[in-house]
C-alpha cells in the first residue's frame, strides 16, 4: 500500500454526514456516515453481513484515487456526498496469501493451471456470502448475475424457480415496495449491469449505442419500475382479453424450456424466468438488485408490446387518470415511430425490415404521447392496428415479438425481455460453433487470467453464454 | 473540449466511480484550480504477480492535455518494462495508448492500458518488490 500525501487540511463547513456508495466488484452498498468517520470505523460498518461481510482487515478502500489510511476521516479525504468509495477485498495482510488461511468459500483452485491460488480479486470473492454453505445455491439462474446474498434456491421452490413468471399482481405488490424500486432503479443505473445486459445479448449488441441509450434513460427506469405504469399496463392488457403478462397462469411453463435445455436458449430469456419466480416468491426487500431488474424487465416488456389499442387507451384515461400521465409516456415512447412508418413495416416482407431502424431514430425513442399523432387520432390508430393484423392480441404480440428479423429496436427489445409472455417463436438454434457464438465470452475470460480455451468454452456452453455462470464452473473446477 | 471542462468531466467520473472498478482516479489536490495533478490506483491484474495489489499513481495533466498525455509516474514500486526503476516515471514510449494518444483518451484509459501492460503475459510473471515499497 502506497503512502499519499493527506489531503490539504482546510475544511470547508460541510454538513454532518453524507451519503456515499460503496462498490466492490460485485455489490453496491448505498450508506449515509458522518464526515468525521474513520477509514477503519467505515470498514467495521462495512464488515457486517449487512455490507460486505468481509473482516475490516481484509478491506481496502479505496477513493478519488487514493487508498484511505485507517486513521484518517472520510472528511480529511473530501469525500462529498453521493461520491463512490471503491471496497476491494484481499488478504489481510502484504503477504501472499495462504489459501489455507482463508476461508472454504473464498479458497479456490485455478482451473487453468492447477496449481493453488488465491480467488483474484477481480472476481467475486463473496458471492456466495449469503449462501456458502448451499451447495445448490450456484444452480440458481439469478447467481448468475453476480450479484450476492441471494436466498438459497431452496426459496424458489422444488423446480428451482423455473416456474412461470408472477401474475401482475404479484409485480405491482413487488414494486410498491420502494426498497425494490430503489434497488432496480441502481441497478439500472449501474453501467456494469446494462453493459452485461447488453453483453449478453445478442439483439442489444446489435443496436448498439442506441440500446444502451434506451436501458439507460430515465423513462426505461421508471417504466420498470413504477407500478402505476405497470397497472394501467395490465388494465389495458385486460381490457384486449390478453392475459396479463402472458405467462401468469401458465403460459410461462410452456414458454420455458427445461431446465436443461440451455445451449440454445437465450440466456436472458431462462434467467428471466428463474428470477422472476425469485421475485415471486421472495419479494422482500434482500432481493439484490439484478434479479429484481431482471426478473422484472422481462415482464413489463412482453406487456408493454402487446398494448397499443384505441379503445383501452381511452379507457384508461377515463379510469386511471392519475397514473395515465406517467403511463402514457413510456408506451408512447415505446410506440413512438409515425404511423406510417409501422404500416410500412408491416407490409414488407419480413426480409426487408432491416432498413426501418433508421426510418425511426433511436434518438429520440421517448415521443411524448401528447406529441404523437397515433394517440390523438382515432383514425391512424385504428389503421395502426389494422395494420398489425386485426388488433387482437397475438397479432399485436406477433408485430413486436414475433420478428426475430426486424431491425426495429423496440422489437428487438421485445423479443429481448419478453421471451415468457409475447407468445413469439423461439430464437432459431445458433448453430455456429462455441468459439464464434461465445467471442465475446470468451475475451472477457481471457481478459480475467482464464486462458484455458477448452474450459472455457466447457464453462460457457455450460452457462449458455453467461460469464458469470461460466466464472461459477471455472472456479467449481479443480 | 476545452481542457478544464475535460477534467472536470473525469472528476466527477472518478468521484462517482462511474468507470472501471480496477481502476480508480481524483485531484492531488482538491483546491488546485487548474486541475494539474491526479492520483490514481490500479488494481494489480489477477492471476499475475500483480494480483491484490494496489498500485498508486501519480498523473500530471499539462497544459496541452487532451491534446497530449499527461505524465504518469508510479508512487509504488513495480518492476515493468515501462516505468523508471530510479524514480517510478512511466516511459511514454512503451505504452502503445500514451505512445499513440489521442485525444478522447482520458485517465481512465491510461491506468485501464497501463493494468493490461501488468497482465501481459511476458509482463504478469516478472518478480515484484514487496508490497507497500514506493519509489
């Protein structure tokens, strides 16, 4: 550890405490502590399971470049509130550590070489924090997104969590609780989880910035996550005679397949189903951030496709008028390309859809309703949904999930998060070989220390492309 | 972007730890206006000799900076190819990022180049100085 001159002395008058994040390579800890804390006090906070769950003398913090020194106060550091203190986990002493010394949960043998060496901290050292001694607690689907102090996979039930995905109801209850809200909406804005959530599929990659612009965007997020937005979304679905979410009350086991179908499934769409089951049947407040983002994204979205429809629009502004505001906005949003550009694209053969991402600029994907003409005229909306193939459910299903092919971003993200509910064909098997599907995989690992391509791949096909499943195998390897 | 405007930006990246996480970077000194000097940490690479450590750096953003690199010179003691085993400067010259610098690279890129030069493979093996030693 490395000296560093202590910040200059000169305070200015400073409020009490302040609020700060703590990141560690795998969890995000959000706490309010006064100025005048010490580093090592910070660190004993820290050291409960609450936090981190890793001894004070294992932590270094480090901040604006800096490690903080034991002895001296977030205040002496300048430390501002809402600022991020990055926790990184090691050994408690200089010494290479001993993997003996440390505990079963965080010893590990390194796949590639064989020989003994400490878990790199690179890697989530703690992801089995809340669960270490389920050995079942790496089968679970949510794991899988890195995030720790999940409940064991005992709580998601005998299948696993691979049953279908919650009813509305269950949804809304889940959002009302602000502590998941809030632990969704972080999620949302960490730029580690979109950049998975886009890593890890294919149809984001393809929209490039585009996509990580949408998942970004403060309406994606309160789209997400707001209840009142997922309300009226269900009354509109009601009101057509689609089942909310497609998959409540049933739907979901035949959209999944068994759980040991992976190779060819997306990976998005089984996680999806596994957390959302997470979500359902634990939605207390310890659910970390991915599953809830997760577990949610991919229900809200198979609604949100299938619900354009003049009558239930009005109906809901009769009824819920009050949520209609923030309602409106993101399926407008999500809607929001001309009228004629969607008969366009519902006349060409599917072949020639490519060209339509650029009719409707990802730029400005969030129309106000009030803005759109579609919602306005009862004209163009009836046309529009003549034109999606009568307005009855599956054909409006079928416009925004059911086109593997169309370059339309929102399509695109429909059939991304709406695997359970849209009802639409299942991704064609990627018949490429593992070292092309996984490349980008595959780098990541590499750019880890893994650089046994055999293992590899072994891990990645086993996790059906997943990086953080395929780190679980590795390091489940001797 | 006029320069101080750029620093600002990473300011406030490197504060919020909006960036990578091996990586980390602020103000030497918070009262310094023209935002000339930074510090910044690495996190050693794992699966290298690096591994756990923490490197500490110091930045020094000229005046000319984007338009040229700003001076890195390590506060720990590393043994790499690339930096003054007299006084910790980093040799210019042998890191393609600051060799080749353009102009929207930033601070981040640097220590996130100069960690991958740790993991290099003809580079992760070579024997380090004990931990804590500086330059």
């Amino acid at each position: 550890m490395t000296q560093q001159p202590a910040a200059s002395t000169a305070e200015d008058t400073q409020p009490d405490s302040v609020t700060i994040n703590i990141k560690s390579t795998n969890a995000k800890h959000t706490l309010s502590v006064p100025l005048s804390i010490t580093t090592l006090e910070l660190k004993n906070k820290l050291s409960t399971p609450e936090y981190a769950g890793v001894p004070a003398s294992s932590q270094r913090l480090i901040y604006s470049g800096r490690v903080l020194k034991d002895g001296d106060t977030l205040e002496s550091y300048k430390v501002k509130d809402g600022n991020t203190v990055h926790l990184v986990k090691s050994a408690p002493s200089n010494q290479r550590q001993n993997p003996a010394s440390q505990s079963s949960s965080t010893t590990t043998t390194d796949s590639t070489t064989g020989s003994n060496v400490p878990r790199p901290t690179g890697v989530p050292s703690n992801i089995a924090a809340g669960t270490g001694n389920n050995p079942l607690a790496g089968l679970t689907g949510a794991r899988y997104a890195g995030f720790a102090q999940l409940p064991g996979a005992g709580l998601f039930g005998p299948d696993g969590g691979m049953g279908p995905p919650p009813s509305q109801e269950q949804m809304i209850e889940m959002l009302s609780n602000p502590a998941f809200s809030q632990m969704m909406n972080e999620a949302l804005q960490n730029p580690a989880m979109i950049d998975m959530m886009i890593q890890q599929n294919p149809q984001l990659r393809e929209m490039g910035p585009a996509g990580r612009q949408f998942l970004q965007s403060e309406q994606f997020r309160r789209m997400v996550t707001d209840p009142q937005s997922l309300r009226a979304m269900g009354q509109l679905q009601a009101a057509m005679g689609m089942r909310p979410f497609g998959g409540a009350d049933g739907g979901g086991q035949e959209a999944f397949p068994a759980p040991g179908i992976t190779t060819t499934t997306p990976a998005e769409n089984r996680e999806a189903g596994g957390e959302s089951q997470d979500n359902n049947r634990d939605n207390a407040s310890t659910n970390p951030p991915a599953t809830n983002n997760r577990g949610a994204t991919s229900n809200p979205f198979a609604a949100l496709f299938g619900m354009p429809h003049p009558t239930t629009n009005q109906q809901t502004t009769d009824t819920t008028r009050s949520s209609t505001s923030q309602a409106q906005n993101p399926f407008a949003a999500l809607l929001g390309m001309p009228p004629a550009n969607i008969n366009q694209q519902q006349q060409q053969p599917p072949g020639q859809q490519g060209n339509d991402s650029s009719n409707n600029p990802p730029a400005n994907p969030f129309l106000n309703i009030q803005n759109n003409p579609l919602f306005q005229n009862p004209d163009l909306m009836n046309q529009f949904v003549q034109a999606m193939g009568g307005g009855g459910a599956s054909g409006l299903g079928n416009l925004f999930g059911g086109n593997p092919g169309a370059a339309n971003p929102l399509a695109n993200l429909g059939s991304l998060f709406g695997g359970p509910g849209m009802g639409g064909p299942a991704t064609p098997p990627d018949n490429r070989p593992p070292e092309e599907r996984y490349a980008t995989q595959l780098r990541q690992l590499n750019e880890m220390g893994f650089f046994d391509f055999n293992k590899n791949i072994q891990a990645l096909q086993r996790s059906g492309g997943d990086v953080n499943g395929a780190l679980e195998f590795l390091f489940s390897q001797p | 972007m006029p320069r101080n405007f750029r620093l600002l930006e990473e300011l406030e990246k490197g504060e919020k730890g909006l960036g990578a996480e091996a990586c980390s970077y602020g103000l030497a000194d918070g009262d310094d206006m023209m935002m000339s000097n930074w510090n910044g940490t690495i996190l050693g690479p794992p699966h290298s000799a690096h591994e756990n450590r923490i490197y500490s750096v110091n930045l020094h953003c000229g005046d000319s900076y984007p338009d040229s690199p700003p001076t890195i010179q390590f506060v720990s003691k590393v043994n790499l190819p690339c930096v003054d085993q007299r006084n910790g400067k980093v040799d210019p010259s042998k890191v393609p990022c600051l060799a080749h610098w353009k102009r929207d690279y930033n601070m981040e890129t640097i220590l996130i180049e100069l960690r991958r030069y740790m993991a290099l493979p003809q580079h992760k093996k070579l024997q380090q100085p004990k931990e804590g030693e500086t330059f």
